[in-house]
C-alpha cells in the first residue's frame, strides 16, 4: 500500500525531462516506422505483435490522461453547480421563512401585479380573498378571459 502512494506523487523536474525525452523518442520511432510502412516496407508478424503492445500501451497511458482531464472539469462543474444551488437554498429559505407571516390584502394585491378585467370579475365573487379557491378561479377567468368566465356552457 505505501509503494503504491509513492507512484502517485508529482514528477520531479528530472523525471519530466526524461518525459520529455522519450515522448520526442516515440514520436520520432512512430514517424520512421509509418514512413517504412507507405515506402511498402514488410514486417514480420512479431513487429506487428510488439507494435500492437505498445498502442495497447499509448491508449492506455492516453486513457488515464483523458480521464483525468474529464475529471477536473467535472470538479469544476460540480463546484459551480453548488454556487448556484447555494444561491437558490438561501433565496429558498427567505421565503420560506416569509411563509408564516400573515400579509395583508393591499400586500397580496401588490404581490399579484396587474389587476385586469378578471382579477376584479372574481374578487367581486369571492368573500375570502386572497385564498385558494379564489386563486384557482383567477387562474381559471384568465384562461377562457373575463368575458367567457362565469357564464355556463351549453
């Protein structure tokens, strides 16, 4: 277990300039081997056998890399996301909080915006405003209009 913490830790700069060393390796061997193969070259099956390990390898290596990267946008998105989730908890529990406090008629009217044809037609109607059911009917009237709400279809 603590050799394996070991492998984890960052490159020292010697370690990355070794990195940096055989990557140009590699790239350069995958030039000359792809330039003999257009110049019609044959290769045994065991050439083809170890270049098959070595893509294993690459897509491997390549793999881990992406994933990583994958992973730090995803923190960062996640980090984000919580931004905005705990902006909406609090703008939340204000209201919340506002919940259990009575308001008054002139409050909810002002709440409500605009008073229309339809708003007036179903105040006049309802003795309890505001309430449910007279919030229902508003919504209601403001569907078919105040001119159709009320009236019973044939």
């Amino acid at each position: 277990m603590a050799n394996e913490d070991k492998y984890d830790e960052p490159a020292s700069s010697y370690e990355a300039e070794m990195l940096d060393n055989q990557i140009a390796f590699i790239k350069y061997a995958a030039d000359e081997i792809k330039d003999a193969v257009h110049d019609g070259g044959i290769f045994p099956e065991w050439f083809q056998n170890k270049l098959s390990g070595v893509h294993d390898k690459m897509k491997s290596l390549h793999a881990y890399m992406e994933g990583e990267r994958q992973q730090e946008k995803e923190k960062a998105r996640m980090i984000a996301m919580k931004d905005v989730k705990d902006e909406y908890f609090d703008s939340l529990e204000q209201k919340l909080q506002s919940v259990g406090e009575e308001i008054t008629e002139e409050q909810f009217d002002e709440a409500a915006g605009e008073k229309d044809a339809c708003y007036h037609k179903v105040k006049s109607r309802y003795k309890v405003w505001p309430s449910a059911y007279a919030s229902g009917a508003l919504v209601q009237c403001r569907k078919v209009g105040a001119k159709n709400w009320g009236n019973k279809s044939k």
